[in-house]
C-alpha cells in the first residue's frame, strides 16, 4: 500500500510539473494573457468560496436579511467607488515611483476625507437614511459604512499600485482570501444569531481580509 501511494504521488507530482511546464509555454511570464488570468483566476476563486457557502448562509439568515445586505452593499459600492476620487486609477501611468507614490498618497487621503464626509452625514441625519431607504432594520449597520469605505477605498489604491509593480499573483491571493474570510465571517456571526448585521460586518471584515 505504502508503495502504491508513493507512486500515486509521484505521479501527481509529475502530472503538476507537467501542467505547470504548459502553463509556462502558452502563457509566458509577463504576457498580458497571464495577468488577464491570473487576475479572473483569484477572482473567480473568491467568488467560488461564496458559491458553495451559500446553502448554509442561507439555511442561517432569512430573505428580509439578505436584503438589508444587498442595500447596504449598494451603498457600500456606490461610495467607495469614488472615495478615492478615482485619482487611483492613474497610479500605474507615472514613469517614476516618486509621482506614482504621490498619486498614492493623494488618492488615500481623498479616501480618508471622503470617509470622514460619510461619517459627518451619519451623524447628522443616520436617524433618517433607513426611513428614506425603506430599510428600517439596516440603521444599527450604517456605522459600519465609513469602515467599510475606508477598507475598500485603501484597498483599490493599493491594487493599483501592486497593478504598477506587476504583483498579479498577490492581487489574485487577495481576492481570494477576501472571499473565503468574508464566508467564514458571515457563517460563524450566523451562528450567534447577529442577524443582517453579522451578513455585513461578514463583508466588512472580507474586505480586511484582502488589506
């Protein structure tokens, strides 16, 4: 038995150096092809880790919750969007790192300004958001929206830098533990029955995950 597992092994071993060697041959290192896929690969995995966790989550959380998330993931996208001004997408275009790393530091502190402006707004009115968004069971998880901007507007300028710097395979690692940590949140918060707020602090903490 040992020997046939050990030649199991090294079968796979080989079958992996073989896929790895073909990988390598039709796309080259540095082809734009390879990033492009490395790109879809780690999100797609992302995406897959929240496929197959949703029957649980759905077995935990109730429709009326699941809509109470998806207002507060609208919101959420709409806002950090723009929270860095989207100056984040001209980091990869400067030949040097010193204007590069200036359009970083710009567009985090556009991120840090804009979170600050939607913390203001909730103080100010975050009695009146969930009545004007027909969501009265989202008011205890606004407070979470700043967190979750300033998370996901740090995140997109540091992408576009690692786009810069050509670190694809990081970016790819991100996604994906952005997905698996976003499940594994949202399924443990489940379990001591936080409601719609642990759907959203789930997805807060995805977003840290991938920090």
């Amino acid at each position: 038995m040992k020997g046939i597992a050990g030649r199991s092994l090294k079968n796979l071993g080989n079958l992996l150096k073989l896929v790895k060697k073909l990988f390598d041959q039709w796309l080259p290192k540095g082809s734009t092809v390879r990033n492009i896929f490395t790109l879809a690969s780690g999100t797609t995995l992302g995406q897959l880790a929240v496929i197959l966790v949703s029957p649980i989550l759905t077995r935990i959380y109730t429709p009326e919750e699941f809509g109470v998330l998806a207002v507060f993931s609208s919101l959420l996208a709409i806002l950090s969007g723009i929270a860095g001004c989207r100056y984040e997408l001209a980091i990869p275009l400067p030949r040097t790192n010193g204007n590069a790393g200036n359009i970083l530091v710009l567009t985090l502190l556009c991120v840090v300004f804009n979170t600050l402006l939607v913390l203001i707004v909730l103080a100010l009115f975050g009695a009146k958001i969930p009545l004007w968004l027909n969501t009265p069971s989202i008011a205890p998880s606004l407070w979470l929206l700043p967190l979750g901007i300033l998370l996901t507007g740090v995140y997109q300028a540091f992408s576009y830098w690692a786009i810069r710097s050509h670190s694809f395979n990081r970016i790819a690692r991100t996604k994906v533990k952005q997905g698996i940590g976003g499940a594994v949140a949202q399924i443990g918060l489940g379990l001591i029955h936080l409601g719609p707020l642990g759907l959203i602090v789930g997805q807060v903490i995805g977003h840290a995950t991938g920090m």
